[in-house]
C-alpha cells in the first residue's frame, strides 16, 4: 500500500449518478485518508455521464480544498496500474437491462427485482464475466490493491471474486447500514452507540440484536416495527410486515425479506406499479435523467439532496469508512460479505456471507455467530446454493447451473424456470458470452 503522501483509488463506473456519494464521503475523510488521486472510469457508452458527474467531482473537490486529483478514463488499466483501493459500481447493460431484468419474471407472475431470484440472476450473468476481466487486470497491475465491490447482487460478485481470482475483495450493501442508521432513530441515540448482530447473505440479511451500550434494545426497535412505522429502503415498497410474523421472528428483517415474507403482496405491487408509474429501473431512469441535469449545473459544487431519491443512502459513509479502517488499520465494527470460512456451520466455506465484521489492515474478521435456528436457516440455505449455482453458471456458461440456480429459488416457480432462463439469455446475449455456444448451436432461438 502506498505511503501515507497519498493514495490512488480506482472507481469502475465512475459515470455513475452515485458517484458524488463517494466523493463526499473522501472529502469529509480527507485528513484521516489522503486520496491524492481519484480515478473515475466508465466505458465508451458511458463517457457522456462520465463527463457530467466527473465535472461535478472537480468543482465538489475544488470547493472543499483539497488536494484531491480527479482524473477521468476510458481506460480501465490506467485506473487501476499501482491503485492502492478499486472500487466497482458498475452496472452491465445500463438501466435497459435492469429495465429487462425486472420485466422479464412479471411476464411470467413472478417477482422481478434487479438483486435477487430471475432478475438476480440475470444481473449475475451479466456481470461476472466483466467482474473477472478487472480482477486480472488487478493481478497484473495492482495485485496488492484490495477491491471494494459494490457492483449487485454484491454477494454473487464478491463470492466470483474470491472463488475465481486472487484478489482481495470484500462486498459492500447499504442495506445494513440502512438498518443500523433506522435502529438509531428508533432509539433516538446516536448511530455511533449502537452495534448490530447481523447475520445472513446480502439482501438477504437478519438483525439478531441491537445493542446499546452493551444492553440488548432489540425489542424496543421490533416493537417501533410491529407498530407500523417506516422501516424499509427507497426501492422496496413500505408495506406492513404484520404483527405475527414479526414477533415469531423475534429478529430485524432487512427490507428486502418482504419478497420472501410478504412474496404475494409484494408482486401485486410490482405488476401495478408497472401499469403505472413503471418497474423501479423505468422509475431510477427518470430519477436518473433528472439528477444528471442538475450535475451539470457548473455552480452546483456539492452533492445535490435529490440523490436521495436514487436510492444508496450511505454508501459513502459505508464504502469510505471501510476504506479508512483498512487503510489505518482502524479496528473498528463494520457490516460487510465476506467468505464464509466456518462462521455460519451450516452452509459451505466457500460461500460470501453478510456479517458484522471487525476491519483492520488485513482485511475483515467475521464475529463469531452463534448457530442459527430453523426459521434462518430455512430461507437462508436455498438462497445460498441458489448463489453458488449462480457463480458457476456466469463463470463457465453452465446452463444447467443457471436452470437449477432459478429451480431451487425460493421466488421462483418451478414450472416456468426453463421460460424466464431461456428469455433472460436471449435478451441478454449481447452481455454474455459465456452462453454465445447456445445460440450458435441453435438450443436457445434468438427470435
């Protein structure tokens, strides 16, 4: 790692509309992590947006007074050559594809939601060829550099990392951060004096306590629940969790558990909405196009508060904070997927989980978990072997990996597996070329 003259940071994906995020966020850690040059790289069908929220960083670091060099890339090597931290943000196909992704399943009344069942999937198979390619680059031109992926279904991607590169990679989501900061105001104390027990896979994540100043405060946060009160992200309707379940849970879901808990109600929602208003990517789109046009406003020099309406609140803190705690070897409690590596016995070594974690300059140390009861595990061991089956379908182009990856899916129904795959694959072909012998073969038609 680089002297403390300064560091380098990659961010692949640097066009995107979260990047004034993680500017902020090295900004207001700049004493404590010296970023001396900040390297934003998109590709060609990217460049526009580059430019836009690449100008938008010069005048937010200009503005701040710091000595701070943004530098924007089409050349992903040059980014990366001696970087001390990569970052990824990307997404493979832009919001067309998340558009798809989403569409797709409804076609079928299934569940389409950009990070986890089809459209999951979908997303996986896109990216995983793109996440392996930056991972040689990093092995040939900073193999000592960590990576910070944030790019979704996060713990896909981290588990691609750290099964097939040698890499050091850890995974980032917001969502426990979300969870934490909500406990918070639930509390109403200060985010700093609480810590949370989380435990599962990303987006797929329970809080088995919350706890302030060494005492247990999970009931007072599940009783703010059960009273209806918000508790969700910005891309997940706020629908009513009921009483019920959550005492018999006894545990915080994340907001992404209403597909697994409430899976009816929640695609009743998506098929309305998407007579309506349009899935949330035809939603982002137009948050989107709006955000970019305030990007180029030339005396807007600070992140605008219309990003909270893209979603990702945190990330900064988050991503930045992680970075730091590598970087100064802080020691300090941060949520993030790692490898499993025996901390929840019932699933495999190998798999990425969602934990709290201990981070220092080796990287993150998972706390121990105690084992975990049936109503976790229930849900949480598909999900993971779906995952795994994902990783070996994006890697190798293993169709059968990816049918049986949809068949053991808790939200998607059996029958219409084959369907939902073979269209994701046809109108995703361009992106994947681990499946190409398919269509050439002639067992997927491209009509």
């Amino acid at each position: 790692m680089s002297n403390k003259k300064g560091l380098k940071i990659a961010v692949i994906g640097g066009g995107s509309s979260y990047t004034p995020e993680i500017i902020e966020g090295f900004i207001k850690r700049y004493n404590e992590l010296p970023v001396k040059n900040l390297y934003l790289v998109d590709i060609e069908e990217g460049k526009e947006k580059l430019n836009i929220v690449g100008n938008l960083a010069k005048r937010m670091v200009e503005n701040a007074g710091v000595d701070m060099n943004i530098h924007l890339t089409l050349d992903r090597k040059e980014a990366i050559k001696d970087a001390d931290f990569v970052t990824t943000q990307f997404r493979v196909g832009l919001l067309e594809a998340r558009i798809r992704d989403e569409k797709i399943p409804l076609r079928y009344n299934c569940i389409g939601q950009e990070t986890t069942g089809a459209g999951g999937l979908a997303k996986a198979l896109r990216t995983i060829p793109v996440i392996l390619d930056i991972c040689k680059d990093i092995e040939e031109l900073s193999p000592d550099a960590w990576l910070i992926n944030f790019t979704n279904p996060s713990g896909i991607i981290t588990e691609t990392v750290l099964k097939h590169s040698n890499v050091k990679c850890i995974g980032l989501c917001n969502v426990p951060i979300l969870m934490h900061m909500l406990s918070a105001d639930v509390l109403n104390v200060s985010k700093e004096d609480i810590r949370m027990d989380l435990v599962g896979l990303n987006h797929l994540v329970w809080g088995r306590d919350v706890i302030y100043k060494g005492e247990s405060k999970i009931k007072e946060v599940l009783k703010h629940l059960i009273a209806g009160k918000g508790y969700t992200a910005k891309n997940i309707p706020d629908l009513d969790w009921g009483k019920d379940l959550l005492e018999s849970l006894g545990m915080l879901p994340c907001p992404y558990h209403r597909y697994y808990y409430l899976t009816n109600t929640m695609l009743k929602e998506e098929m309305e909405a998407s007579k309506k208003e349009g899935t949330r990517g035809e939603v982002v789109k137009k948050v989107e196009k709006a955000l970019f046009e305030l990007y180029k406003n030339p005396d807007l020099k600070e992140k605008p508060k219309e990003l909270e309406n893209r979603g990702g609140q945190y990330y900064s803190d988050a991503a930045c904070e992680l970075i730091s705690a590598i970087y100064n070897d802080k020691g300090t409690i941060h949520y993030v997927n790692i490898q499993n590596n025996g901390t929840i016995s019932c699933i495999a070594n190998d798999s990425v989980i969602e934990r709290t974690c201990y981070v220092d300059k080796e990287g993150a140390h998972p706390l121990n978990v105690k084992p975990l009861p049936s109503k976790i595990k229930g849900i949480l061991q598909p999900v993971n072997e779906y995952e795994a089956l994902a990783v070996e379908a994006g890697v190798h182009g293993d169709y059968a990996a990816a049918l049986q990856s949809l068949l053991v899916h808790p939200l998607v129904e059996s029958s219409i597996c084959k369907k939902v795959l073979d269209d994701i694959i046809r109108e995703n072909i361009h992106y994947l070329p681990q499946f190409k012998k398919l269509i050439e073969n002639n067992k997927i038609s491209i009509k």
